[in-house]
C-alpha cells in the first residue's frame, strides 16, 4: 500500500509525518482527544482513518480497541469522555454512525476482513442506536440524553454524517454475510429529507459544514450538489487561505477546508480540490501537526492549538486526491446509491 502525496502540496513523508503527530496524542487506552483533552467518538474515528491510510495499523487498532471499551449498553458513546469517565453523557447519532464508516474504511484499506468481523457487533449496536432516533418524517434526532430522551430536533449535518455512515454500514453488512435491510430503508428515508426537506433541521446555516455536509456525506449530488455548493462560495472560501468555520468570522480552519476539498473531489471538481487543499497548507507546523485555524484580520492562530482531527483532515483529503490507497474513494462512492423515496412524504418531489 502506497501512502498518499499529493505533488505541490503534501509528499508522502509529510503525511507520515502527520499522522505521527495524531499518533503523538493518543492516550494509553488508545484515545485520541481533542487539544483540550476530552474524546469524542467520531473525531476519534476520524484520525484512526487516517492513522491507517498512513500505515500506521497499530495505532489505529488501539483506537478501535478504546471505542469497543467505551460503547455503552445502547450502543452509543458519552459525548465527551475525559480521564477515562464520561464527562458529558449524553450519546450523539452522528457519533454513534460515524464509527460504521471508520470500520468500512479500515476494510477497504487493510483487507482484513477478520478485523471487520470481530467489530461487527459494535456497529450494529451504534446504527440500531442510530436508526432509534429516526423520526416520521426521516430525519435523525441529534442526541439521546443522559436520562435515555430523544432531543427535540435534528442537525443538518450530523444528518448528513450520519447518512454515510448507514451506507457504510449497510456494505460492510453485505461483505460480511450479514445484510441490514432496515439500515438501507433508514437511509433512504434520511436521504430523501436531507435533499427534500430544510425544514427539517435546525438552522445552524452560518455555519460551512451546513454548507458542504450534503454534499459529502453522498445523499446530495449531480446538478443539485453542484448548486448547492456554487450558491455559497463566495460566503465560505477566502482564496488563499481556505474554508470560512462560519460565514461572520474572518476565520479560516483546516479541518472544513479538508472537508470541502473531500465534497469537491466526490463531485468531480478536481481542479478546485487541489486549489483549496494547497491554500491550506499555510497551516502547516514544522513537526508535521496543523493548526486548527487562521484569523486572518488579526493574523493570528485562533485557537492557539494544533489538533488531530485537522490533521486527520488532511491525510483523508490527500488520499482522495492521489488514489493512493483502496479507501481513497470512501466519499466519492458515498453518493453511488441513488435515494428510493418509500411512501408519500407529501412533497413535490415525492409526487413527481
């Protein structure tokens, strides 16, 4: 297995060199946290993909050993565990989803279908968690609290997330013998409002993941994807410099700009990939970590941190790019399967 380069912006050294650096935070039980020390599951998730597109296979297995250590009885995790204790306890749906797409990626890259065996039943229990918190209309609530609540709306794009991450986990059911039928209807009903439905999610549109997060999570593409993405340029990317975190702060991070430059290369867009992920390299450190983000009115590193998931961004996005290893593909084929609208949602696009 090659490790990704992508030439002008990234050789294949500074990858590896970068996923070190994920590497370097990891605790002893195989977590990765966030700068400010807590873990969440699906940036977790995040740098294990990387970690393994770099070749780093054992670091990355630690990760999926703390994940199977940390899933509760419901199948979902605590929304921050720091110290080895869940510090807030609430259970997120697009965590619990995204851990559905870390052990389909791991598949496609390693070839280890023992691997993806034995963490089979994890995945389950996180999508049955998931597919739990699906509404009539489709959309999948945000969280179930401490005290087992479902929240009282959804995000669009945890939603979005959480799309691929039931894709992901209906092939990894099918390579394993062990089809998900249920999962696949799921999807097809949270694709339908992802597409369909804007009514449905909270209005978090400030925001670029809102933005891009359609598009990359497969359930908004072709001429609907392109529109989307078109109508809010000029709102998100600062050419240069990168991918706006939200539309009223000059504030320029790594980790979104990564995650356009995954939407763009899914579209076909590659030329504008390859701008956006060069632009980005200025947040680079010497030791092969990034920065999290740029502000760049007062020239500063805002916040004054490097973090593994922006790293994490980076390795998945240079995969992308280069092809370089059987998972590069993971977001471009998240959109291969076109949405069956089931029943009558009472929407135009429904009739039609």
């Amino acid at each position: 297995m090659s490790v990704p380069a992508v030439p002008g912006a990234i050789t294949a050294d500074q990858v590896v060199a970068t996923a070190r650096s994920i590497a370097a935070v990891q605790d002893g039980e195989g977590g990765v946290p966030w700068p400010e020390g807590h873990i969440d599951a699906w940036n977790h998730v995040e740098c294990l993909m990387a970690m393994t597109v770099a070749g780093l296979r054992d670091e990355a297995r630690r990760g999926y050993d703390w994940l199977a250590r940390y899933q509760r009885q419901d199948g979902s995790w605590p929304m921050k565990v720091a110290g080895g204790e869940p510090v807030e306890k609430g259970g997120e749906s697009n965590h619990a989803a995204y851990v559905a797409v870390g052990v389909w990626h791991d598949l496609l890259v390693t070839g280890d279908e023992a691997f993806a065996a034995s963490m089979w039943p994890m995945v389950t229990r996180a999508l049955d968690f998931v597919v739990g918190l699906q509404t009539t209309r489709g959309e999948i609530v945000w969280e179930r609290d401490e005290h087992g609540v479902p929240a009282a709306y959804a995000l669009l794009t945890g939603s979005a997330s959480i799309y691929q991450g039931l894709r992901s986990g209906v092939l990894l059911g099918e390579r394993l013998g062990d089809p998900q039928p249920d999962w696949e209807l799921a999807a097809d009903r949270l694709g339908h409002v992802l597409a369909a439905h804007p009514e449905a999610f909270a209005d978090k549109s400030r925001f670029s993941m809102d933005w891009y997060y359609p598009v990359l999570g497969g359930a908004v593409r072709g001429s609907e994807g392109e529109k989307r993405i078109e109508e809010e340029w000029d709102t998100f990317v600062v050419p240069d410099l990168g991918v706006r975190c939200v539309s009223d702060q000059p504030w320029v991070t790594g980790a979104e700009s990564c995650e356009l430059v995954l939407t763009l290369d899914a579209m076909g867009d590659r030329d504008r990939a390859l701008r956006v992920f060069a632009d980005m390299q200025h947040l680079r450190h010497e030791d092969g970590s990034y920065w999290t983000g740029w502000q760049f009115v007062n020239e500063k590193h805002f916040p004054h941190e490097r973090s593994a998931y922006t790293a994490a961004a980076v390795i998945l996005a240079a995969d992308a790019l280069s092809g370089a290893t059987p998972g590069a593909a993971i977001f471009r084929d998240a959109g291969d399967h076109e949405v069956r609208i089931t029943g009558d949602c009472g929407c135009e696009h429904a009739r039609a």
